[in-house]
C-alpha cells in the first residue's frame, strides 16, 4: 500500500521567537525551516526465491533418509539442468522423526518421517514459471513462492532518496519564497526520520511465462524514500 507524508514545514525558533525542539538541535543562529520531501520509483524484481519440500514416510529412520536423499538428487539434476547454480541453491532445513500411527483394531505402527527443505534462488524471472514445472514434475512434495526481491536493493533507494531530496527542495523554496525569504543553505539532513523511511510496497503486474505452463508474475514493486532537511534562510 502505498504511503503518502503530509508536507511539514517548521519555522526555526530565530524566525518566530519561540523555543523549539527542532531549532534547538540546530547548530545555526539565524531563521531555519525544516521540511519533509518524498520520493518514489517503481522497479521490476530480478530475483525470486522458491521453497521446495521432500517428505518422505517410511518403516525406519535410514530408510526414511534413503528415500529423501534420492528425490533429492533428482531435483538437483533438474536444478542443474534448468541452469540454477549450485551455489543459489541452499539446504533450508532437514528432520527426521518419528510418529506412531494407532489404528482401531490394530496394533500401533511406528513409521519415520524424513523432511528436507530447499531454497532455490534464480535471476531468470523469465522462465520462472518453466523452473515452477520442472521441479514438480521432478517430484518434489511442493513447491511454493515464489518470493521476488532485488539483488542490488540500494540501487533503488538511492534514487527514491535524490527525488526525496528534489522534493524537500521544492517544497522548502516555495514555503520560503511565500515568507519573503530564500534558502541560502542546509543545516542538517536526515534520510531516515522517525516518522517516515524508506518502505517497498508491491503495485502493477507483469508475466514472467507464457503458453500453457504456470504463469509467474513479478509485477513491479514501489521504492519510497522519506527524508527530512533543515535549511537555513535569508532575506530574499
């Protein structure tokens, strides 16, 4: 959802001779005016995460192990075979247990349970959904996801900050000029205000396939940044 920041604009106590928390902290000694800029962009993923899970339900721990381990090895071959490195695959978790299964009018069974739990990691959100299929086809017990996000997230929000920054500006010259006065510098700038930062809100959609096969959608996502700058005044 996205966040919208009301304009706030603080006259340094200097200007108004009243004592605020504001105009104490700044190192200055002429009139001040503090104002809130934000700054948006929308950018599609260019990564994904899939979670991929290996039950296997058998009469002993060792047998319960073999049957995991050899799924395994079949999705990672497919893995392989979809182009996914080794190294953006990672093994998320693995139990062993054991349960006793009562029946009626039968005696109490005791079976293991072998669980594995893979994350694979791709950047070719193109064929997303063709990596999707293969790995159930591969037989994996599910597979769920995807989880979309940004292998470089700076990159973004340094962009949203230099509009946030722009915006602080324009709101800062206007409220100055409307005074008499101008802007003549920066006392301080803060890029993560208590009451607003940097926030990711998912908008828009897109298709990452096409055809028949599952259609997995990254959409693009909203990069909002918040920034609060104190400038200093003079006569205009």
């Amino acid at each position: 959802m996205r966040r919208s920041v009301a304009v706030l604009l603080v006259i340094g106590a200097s200007w108004l001779g009243l004592s605020s928390p504001a105009a104490a902290q700044q190192a200055t000694s002429g009139p001040t005016l503090t104002a809130l800029g934000e700054g948006h962009v929308f950018r599609t993923p260019d990564q994904a995460v899939l979670s991929v899970t290996v039950l296997e339900l058998r009469a002993t721990s060792a047998a319960a192990r073999r049957a995991a381990n050899r799924q395994l090895a079949g999705i990672r071959r497919t893995l392989r075979r979809q182009g996914v490195p080794a190294g953006d695959v990672q093994t998320d978790a693995v139990s062993v247990s054991r349960e006793r299964v009562r029946r009626r009018g039968h005696p109490t069974r005791t079976r293991y349970r072998a669980f594995t739990l893979l994350e694979v990691r791709t950047h070719d959100i193109a064929h997303l959904g063709a990596l999707f299929d293969a790995l159930a086809a591969a037989g994996a017990d599910d597979v769920s996801g995807p989880d979309f996000s940004f292998s470089d997230p700076s990159a973004a929000q340094i962009v949203a900050t230099r509009r946030a920054l722009a915006d602080a500006r324009r709101r800062a010259d206007d409220a100055a000029a409307q005074l008499g006065s101008r802007v003549s510098g920066i006392a301080s700038v803060d890029l993560a205000p208590p009451f607003g930062g940097g926030v990711v809100s998912s908008a828009g959609s897109g298709s990452s396939s096409a055809g028949s096969g599952t259609r997995l959608s990254p959409g693009r996502e909203q990069i909002s940044a918040v920034v609060r700058v104190v400038y200093t005044l003079a006569a205009a």
